[in-house]
C-alpha cells in the first residue's frame, strides 16, 4: 500500500464532507439536536458526514475497518482501521462558532500511519502519512522553536462530562496561565494539534480524549517534528484519554508540571 497515493482521496474526502458540514451550517436549526450524554452533543449534521466519509473510504481501502465517532458502521479491520471524527467540534458548529473540524486517520495494526484535519471554516487542510514530512495546504509545516513555557502559547480543552478531575485540571490550568504568553480553548482537539503542528501553539493537553478526537492530529504533530505523550510521559495515547503535544522543546517542562497535578 502506497501512503502517498491514499494521502489525495483522503483529503478530498475530507474536503467532501466539510463542504456539506459548511452548507448545513447556513441553514441548521437547533431542534436538531440530540443528547447522547451530559453536553455531548449531536445532530444529523454529524451523522450524515460520517457516513458520506465512511462510504467513500471503503472505496479507498475495501479490507479496512472502521473505528468512528457516531458509530454509524460496525466492522473491524484485521490489519487496517480507520479512525474517524466526522465533525470535531459540534458544540462550536451547533453555537455557530466557526472552529471545527473533519478527522481522519489511517491505522495499520496499533500503528498511526496516516492523518488528515480539514478545518472547514478556513479552508485548511492538515495532513501527513508516515515518513512524510507535515503539510498544510501542500505547504511544509513545522511545529514551533519556542525554548520554554514562559515563551509559549498552549492549548488546552475543558471537560464537558466527567468532572471527577476538576480540582487538578483547574489547579493546573492556574499554574500554566501564570507561566505562559496565554491559554486558549478552541472547542476542536484535532484543530488543537494541527495548530500545534503548524506553531500556532507551543503545545496542547487535554484529558477525557477519545481515539478519534485525536488520532490524525498525532501523527501530524509528530511528522511535524512534535511530541506526543501521555501525561506519564509514556507514547500510549489513543486508550490512555490523556494528552500532551508538544513542539519537542518544552515536553520536560510541561510535564513537570503535570505530574503536580495528574
């Protein structure tokens, strides 16, 4: 299998299902929200770009799986799986608040191999497969030089549901807010990492993640020259729902500071 030639059809299946996502924005309406949980949130938007990406990818690679958000399709691939948000950030796109995003990763046994992030409202798409450089827009993209927090912009996410680890998180989030050039809260973990990636920000952590909030923003990070760790500092991320990406010069210094906490 040749990443580089998977890489296109992948993005422009992204983009396929972005310009939906953006056409229904102009037009949605909130009674067609439904509550999967406490603020998690979903309607028919999700749904349906979900199954727009899922149908055209089992034309890319028939023998894969798929492991997907809205679970919209149940079948598991043996070598291959596909890990997909279809629309990460609802809550934004319900809002009307233009950061959100289409994720979709390629994974060959436990192996992150390739990652798209289109991110609709600007046009810009996010991706790399495995030995590639990083790109944005065909664009080279490299994560930041940033020596230390003091001189870092971070990124991070609130918990929306599960609020057992408040007190931490709020005590962390303290720290770094008075360590750092600023804290930002965009709504979208993926575009969290692409912006990591590209060094918008120095580094994004979260806890509460799921495999596909995450994953195509992992390997983009990386490809990017990046770091992504858990908040032990170990390399398993997609199970462990935690997450530090960093641009490799400040992963030290940002878990020393969560392990105070975490």
């Amino acid at each position: 299998m040749e990443l580089e030639k998977i890489i296109n059809s992948v993005i422009e299946i992204s983009k396929q299902a972005g310009s939906f996502i953006r056409e229904q924005r102009k037009t949605f309406s909130a009674d067609r929200i439904e509550l999967k949980g406490l603020n998690d949130l979903v309607s028919y938007v999700d749904k349906t770009a979900e199954e727009i990406i899922v149908k055209a990818l089992a034309d890319v690679l028939p023998e894969a799986g798929f492991i997907t958000e809205e679970k919209t399709i149940n079948k598991t691939g043996e070598r291959y799986n596909w890990i997909i948000d279809p629309l990460d950030g609802t809550t934004n796109f319900i809002h009307g608040l233009p950061v959100y995003s289409v994720s979709i990763a390629l994974q060959e046994y436990d192996e992150l191999v390739l990652g798209v992030v289109y991110e609709v409202n600007m046009d810009e798409c996010f991706y790399a497969w495995k030995g590639s450089p990083a790109y944005l827009n065909g664009n080279t993209i490299k994560t930041s030089d940033s020596p230390t927090i003091d001189q870092s912009l971070l990124a991070t996410g609130f918990p929306y549901h599960d609020f057992t680890k408040q007190p931490a998180y709020i005590g962390l989030f303290t720290e770094l807010m008075k360590s750092c050039h600023g804290l930002r809260r965009l709504g979208s973990a993926a575009v969290d990492l692409a912006y990591t990636a590209c060094g918008r920000f120095d580094a994004f952590y979260e806890y509460n993640l799921n495999p596909w909030d995450v994953a195509a923003g992992v390997l983009i990070v990386r490809q990017a020259g990046g770091q992504v760790v858990n908040f032990k500092g170990g390399d398993e991320i997609l199970n462990s729902r935690e997450l530090l990406a960093t641009n490799g010069k400040i992963t030290d210094e940002m878990l020393g500071v969560i392990k105070k906490y975490f």
